[in-house]
C-alpha cells in the first residue's frame, strides 16, 4: 500500500515546513511508529535559534547547504554541515544554540527514542562524499553497522539519483519494516505516482520502483511500529494526545 502526503498537508510557515507522517492516518497519532517529525528547513544565514530545550527527542541533523554552528549545555561546539551529520539524543532535557552561518537548507529529523529520561549525548558522523550517487547510503541506525545509533528501531538512509535513473528499495534491515520515503529535492515517480520536493510517500508491504527524470536528493525511513519507544518527546511525541 502507498499513502502519499502532499506538500499541502504539512504545517509551518515560510522557513519551516513541518511534517508529522502519521497526521492523516487513522490511527490517532501524528507520528508514524517511531518517526515523530520531520522539518525541512530554509534559513537566511546569520540566524541565530537561541539556547532551546529539547526532551525525550532524538534529533538528526542532516544539512545539505549551509554551515550551522551548534553549542550545547554539555559545552560541545561543532560545526554542521553537507558532510558532517549530527545525533543530539537529548533524554530527560538537554540545551542547544544554533548559529546559521550561511543560507541554510536541510532537514532537522525528529525519531522517538526506545525509553524516556535517558542521559543526554550527542555524537557525529564525517561522510566521506557529499552524494550517494544512485545508491543507498545508511546514516544511522540501532545497531553497530552506523556511528550514528538510535536506542529505537530506526533506519535513515540517503541517495541523489541522479536525471534518468532508477532505484529500488535497499533490502529490508529486518521484517515487519514500513518505510517512509521523503524527496527532499528535485522529483521522483514511485511506481505511477509523481512526487515533488518536500513530498513523501508511506510504503507498506508494496514493491515499487523510484525514477526521476531531471535528479532527486531522496531520503528513506524504516521503522519498526510494533516496537517499544516513547512517543511523549516534547517534538517527537504524539501532537494529538498532548492536545
């Protein structure tokens, strides 16, 4: 089954676009199994987001133009950007600042950890190439196979496919999976449906095919609904039950 969102079903305003994947489904929560939310973001540069708490949130950082400059209540500076992602597991509460040196455009990823009030970390990952050219790049992960670990069952990955090309879903990392696949630019034809930047499609027990005629940057979720994770975070949790 493919359950399409529309670019007119997110939320937000002109430098935000907020999506909660579950929102239209009947299932009376706003995230999708452990996915809670997820921002695609066009920030002028020389923003500056003030020191913010974040709790019970896992955050990925994933930035494909712009640098931003991140200092944290742990005292942790680091600069992100294209080939340096970010894993802020904020747990019981954890503080951050945001400095955007350059026009920024790129997603913040919201996933619900397995357990509330854990300690808070944060840690990152150096890619070694900008684009995974017309194959699938794994980002993080639960499991040792990522530097970048979620504590829930959560698989990211990326690709640029590139004008012309087609793909298939990556094997599934276990059964039972559904996957969320996110066009985050260009445009992408999944088997007969066409979809736009900042669209995505929910794909449930379905092959399908991805093809593009001008180039697509696509990012794909897998997420196990059925295990245990905390879905009360302060931006990942269920929006409906916090009412």
């Amino acid at each position: 089954m493919l359950t399409i969102i529309r670019r007119s079903q997110k939320r937000g305003n002109a430098h935000i676009q907020i999506l909660y994947p579950g929102e239209g489904l009947p299932s009376g929560d706003t995230g999708l199994g452990t996915i809670g939310r997820i921002d695609q973001a066009d920030i002028p540069g020389g923003t500056t987001i003030k020191m913010h708490p974040h709790v019970n949130d896992d955050i990925l950082s994933y930035f494909r133009r712009g640098q931003v400059r991140h200092t944290d209540s742990a005292q942790v500076t680091a600069l992100i950007g294209r080939q340096k992602l970010m894993l802020m597991k904020a747990g019981r509460v954890f503080y951050h600042e945001e400095k955007i040196l350059e026009p920024l455009e790129g997603l913040q990823i919201f996933i619900r950890p397995r357990e509330r009030d854990t300690e808070p970390v944060v840690s990152f990952s150096d890619l070694p190439q900008a684009d995974s050219l017309n194959e699938w790049r794994l980002l993080a992960s639960p499991t040792a196979a990522t530097p970048l670990r979620f504590t829930s069952q959560t698989w990211i990955y990326d690709a640029t496919l590139q004008a012309g090309q087609s793909l298939e879903l990556p094997p599934l990392p276990q059964t039972g999976l559904t996957a969320l696949l996110y066009v985050f630019q260009g445009a992408l034809t999944v088997n007969a449906e066409v979809l736009q930047k900042g669209e995505c499609v929910i794909i449930q027990d379905e092959a399908v095919t991805l093809a593009t005629p001008g180039g697509a940057e696509l990012v794909l979720f897998f997420t196990d609904p059925h295990s245990p994770y905390y879905d009360g975070g302060a931006f990942s949790g269920n929006q409906f039950k916090r009412g």
